[in-house]
C-alpha cells in the first residue's frame, strides 16, 4: 500500500514538472512543442523527394524537433540523409534524443539554433511561427552566399517569395512554403496566390 501511494505521488510530481516546463519554454522560446500533423508529414516527404536527386547525399537539419517524430519520419522514407535536429526544450530534447539513439545518420542537440552556423546544411526544415521565421532570416539567413533550401511548415518568410507553396489539404489545411536560399527574390508584398500549388 505504502509503495503504492509513493509511485502515485512520484508520477504525479513528475507529471507536474513535465507540464510546468513545457509551458515555460514554450513561453521562453516564443512557440510550444507541437508536433506536425501526420498529412504535413506526408506532404513533406512527398517534396523532399522532388527536390533530391537521385544518389545525392544530403544534410538536413531540423529546427526545433520537437519530439523527434519528424526526423524519424523522414530518415524512413528519404535514402542518403544525414539529420541533425536542434531542440533547447529539455522535455522534447530528452525524448527526441532518445527516440534517435540508435540511428547513426540522426543526431539530436541540445542547442539554441540561433547560436548554430546553419549555413551548412544542404535543407532547413522549420515548424515554428512567422516571427521566428523572420528572425532566423533577417538575422542568420539574410546575407548567406551559399544555396540551400528552407521547407517551413505553415508560416511564410515575411517580405519573401517562396518559390513553392503548396497547400496539403487535410481537416486543417495548412501551407509549405519552399525558399530557396541564395537565389532569392525580396519583396515587401508577398502576393498570396500567384505562386500557390495546391
Ligand atoms: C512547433 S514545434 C515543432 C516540432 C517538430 N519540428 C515537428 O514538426 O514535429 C517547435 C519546436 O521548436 C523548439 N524551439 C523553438 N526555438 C528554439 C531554438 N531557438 N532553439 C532550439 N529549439 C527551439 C521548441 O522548443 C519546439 O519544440
């Protein structure tokens, strides 16, 4: 009885942490640790796939991954990658890292993905929010000479056109906007149609 009543009170201490301190970073680092829905996740791949050559060997990093479920995903689908995925909230972070132990092309970092040189890598993928996103340019991207592409899911770079952006139909339809880094047109007014596939 008394082992009892001590495994409920740790897992419901632990619980406890566990909530305080997704709110705190997701309050702190300015967007929660949501996970893409699975029809995102699809369409994802689906472009990944259109945007790899055959044979080639690419770099991807993930910016804030979460939980660990979409690198996962597209390590399985995706042959010749190398993953590495940045993730600063400890909960997601340990779960994630976990999750990617046993696959030598993931790597999981604890890191600030703002501290990192992403110039590096062949393809950024980032599920985050519009200031986020405009931070990350405006600060990191903006005056890279080298190419690469960024897949963000759901929100666009402000005052850039994508050169892709494809509606994944679903019970919440969201948008994948595709910039290509490097050989990028600016614009103060991102016309909302004319470049949309559906
Ligand atoms: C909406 S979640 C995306 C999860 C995952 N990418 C997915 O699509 O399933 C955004 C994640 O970014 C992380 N994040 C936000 N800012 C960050 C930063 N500067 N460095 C590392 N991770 C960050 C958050 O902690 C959160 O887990």
């Amino acid at each position: 009885m008394f082992l009892i009543g001590l495994l409920s009170c740790t897992l419901n201490v632990l619980l406890i942490i566990f909530v305080i301190s997704n709110e705190y970073y997701s309050r702190k680092l300015g967007v929660p640790a949501a996970p893409t829905l699975p029809w995102v996740r699809k369409e994802l791949i689906t472009l990944l796939k259109k945007h790899k050559k055959e044979g080639e060997h690419i770099h991807l990093a993930e910016l804030g991954c979460g939980w660990g479920g979409l690198m996962l995903k597209i390590n399985q689908n995706i042959p010749n990658i190398q993953i590495t995925g940045f993730e600063k909230a400890p909960m997601p972070y340990i779960f994630s890292w976990i999750r990617c132990l046993f696959y030598k092309n993931i790597e999981c970092l604890y890191a600030d993905f703002f501290k990192e040189d992403l110039t590096k890598y062949d393809i950024l993928v980032c599920y985050l929010t519009s200031q986020l996103m405009k931070d990350l340019y405006d600060k990191h991207l903006k005056d890279s000479s080298s190419d690469f592409l960024i897949f963000s899911l759901s929100f666009q770079i402000e005052g850039l056109i994508p050169a892709e952006a494809i509606k994944v139909s679903g019970p919440v339809p969201i948008f994948i906007y595709v910039y290509k880094i490097g050989a990028i047109q600016e614009s103060s007014n991102l016309p909302q149609d004319t470049s949309l596939s559906h």
